[in-house]
C-alpha cells in the first residue's frame, strides 16, 4: 500500500486541470497549489515520513506498477495542455485568466512532463527512451536528452557543466547562461558522436536535426489546429516549463564543486556534488527527483530505487519553497551560502 503514495504525482495534472475549466482567480489553482499548498504540507509532514518499506529490492525494481505510473503521464499531460491550448485560442478571457492558465500549464510540463522525461531518460529501453523524447516536445527541449545523458551527468559541480550554477550566480543570470550553453552543447555532443560513428551532418542518426523537425512540425499543427494565437501560448508555455526545470536544476548543484585531480581529471562525482531534500510531498509529487544526490551517483537507478543521502548536503526547504527563495537572489544567497561547502 505504500508504493500507492506515487500517486500523488497525478495531483498536479488534476490542479492543471481545474484551473483550465474554472473562471476566474481558480486558474490559478495549479500554482497555489504548488507553491503555497505544497510547502505547507511540507512543514506539518516532514517529520512523519516513514522509513523505506520491507519490500524486497529486487521485487521493487520489477514492479511494473512503477514504470505505469510514469507512462500514464503522457495521456494525462497531452489531455490537459490540448484542452489548455484550446480554451486560451477560443475563449474570451480576462488577462489575469490567460496567466493563471498559461503558468498552471507550464507547471504541468515542469512536474510531469520534463520530470517523467528526465527518468525515462535514463532507462535502457528504447520504447522509454521513445516516450522521454515525446515528453519533451511541448517543451520545446528536445536536446535535453542529449545534453543531460552525455553532458551535465559527466561535467556535473564544475566548470564545463552549464547546469551547475556557481556561488552567488543569481539564477536569472543562470537561466540564461544554462539555457543557451545546454543547447550549444546538444550540437558539440551530437556532432562528436556523428563524428564517432563516421556519419554526416544529415546523416539518420542526427537527432538534433530530427528533434528539431519535430518542434517546428508540433508548433505547425498547433497552428493549422488552433490558430496563431494558440501558437502564441504554446511557445510561452514551453519556455515557462524549460525556466522551471533550468530552476530546479539551479537548486541541485548551487556553488558544488568537484575537486581536479593532479592527472588534470576531476574526481568522481560523489553525492556531496548534489544538494538532497527528503521532503516527502516534494519527493512523491517528483518521482523522488529531490534525491538527487543518490541519482548522480547511480544515475541508473529507477525512481523507486532511490535512497536518502544523509552525509549529502541538505537543502533547508522542499523543491518548491526552494524554487520561491531562488528566485530573490539576496534571500537566496542569505539562506544558501553559508550551507555551501568548500573545498580545502
């Protein structure tokens, strides 16, 4: 019965759901929800948070159970943003209505569609890897698959890591210094590994050309669909998404840095390199995402699998009081900087 609490995760397409078909301040119900309802929950259940089950490791691992849960997201994402996208080009709204849905839809892409991605990234499976990808087209973030697998999880806490943001980088600067150095090096990793296999640049095996054709060819149909105004949203609610992820990604490996070896290599990433919360609402909501010390240290673990990392350092708030405090950078660096660890 335990395993049942990952259905929690589904409660955040449920608030995207209502503030679609509701008028009004109850558009907003998916980032009240989220920012202010979450936390809270946080702050009273902290403490109650139960030790990992008895359940066998192994018998864990092969529990479809899990993986289902994951897969029943695309249904339930690609439902609430069409009926999203469709009430935003054909309704009459307020202006505060268009923001309580847009932001409840970029929220929605954040948690269950980027988020799932992101673990089905990591699998073997080519039909999971499949699903990853088709997750993050309405993100218009197609190339962080690439990025993520053959980048930040080898550069991760140093220099070369676009998403790791440095000591006292404000994370608007680093918003725009991930974003774009992530993308650019999508096509440094893509064109590396054309290089590899003795392809060309329009070689079959180009994904970022393909991830591309297929972004372009998803805002085409939104707008034979649905109209230009649609298209509007739809941008808007893609870059909305990919600034919630580029947050979450500031919150994990703020000023963490990997000690250079003599040899001129950095040491192995350890899980001192990521922050860890074992906040039980955020880890459930996220598919335990906020333990993710233990997921850079394994990065082929399934969600499930994942452990609390104690001798990790410790973020002093949930995912989303975190992402709150983040975005006032003097708060921020008054909460975090003294928790950052420095290397001898």
């Amino acid at each position: 019965m335990n395993d049942l609490k990952y259905l929690f995760a589904y409660t955040v397409p449920v608030a995207a759901l209502v503030s679609v078909l509701s008028p009004g301040m109850l558009t907003f119900t998916a980032p009240l929800y989220t920012f202010l309802l979450i936390p809270i929950l946080e702050l009273l259940l902290k403490s109650m948070e139960s030790s990992q089950d008895e359940r066998s490791h192994d018998s864990r691992l092969k529990n479809l159970f899990f993986d289902f849960l994951l897969y029943l997201n695309i249904p339930f994402v690609f439902s609430v943003l069409g009926l999203g996208l469709y009430v935003l080009a054909t309704e009459n709204l307020l202006t505060y209505e268009y923001v309580g849905i847009s932001l409840s839809l970029g929220i929605l892409l954040a948690t269950n569609a980027i988020n799932v991605a992101h673990e089905l990234g990591h699998r073997e499976s080519l039909f999971e890897r499949s699903l990853s990808k088709l997750l993050l087209l309405p993100c218009l973030y197609m190339h962080f698959y690439l990025e993520h697998n053959f980048g930040h999880h080898k550069n991760v806490a140093t220099p070369l890591d676009p998403a790791t943001a440095k000591l006292n980088q404000p994370v608007y600067h680093f918003w725009l210094t991930s974003v774009s150095q992530q993308y650019f090096n999508a096509w440094k990793i893509q064109m590396t590994l054309l290089k590899q296999h003795h392809r060309g640049f329009l070689s079959s095996k180009n994904d970022m050309l393909f991830y591309t054709f297929f972004q372009l060819l998803y805002l085409s149909l939104i707008v034979v669909i649905l109209g230009w105004n649609a298209l509007f949203f739809a941008v808007c609610i893609g870059v909305m998404s990919f600034l919630f992820l580029e947050t979450i990604n500031y919150l994990e490996h703020y000023g963490l840095q990997r000690q250079k070896l003599p040899s001129g290599r950095y040491e192995r990433v350890q899980t001192h390199h990521s922050w860890n919360s074992n906040h039980i609402i955020g880890r459930i909501v996220l598919y335990e995402l906020t333990r993710h010390s233990d997921h850079h240290y394994k990065s082929s673990k399934k969600y499930q699998d994942l452990t609390h990392k104690p001798e990790s350092p410790q973020l002093p708030f949930g995912y989303p009081t975190s992402i709150l405090l983040a975005l006032v950078p003097p708060l921020w660096f008054y909460v975090m900087n003294s928790r950052v660890p420095r290397i001898e």
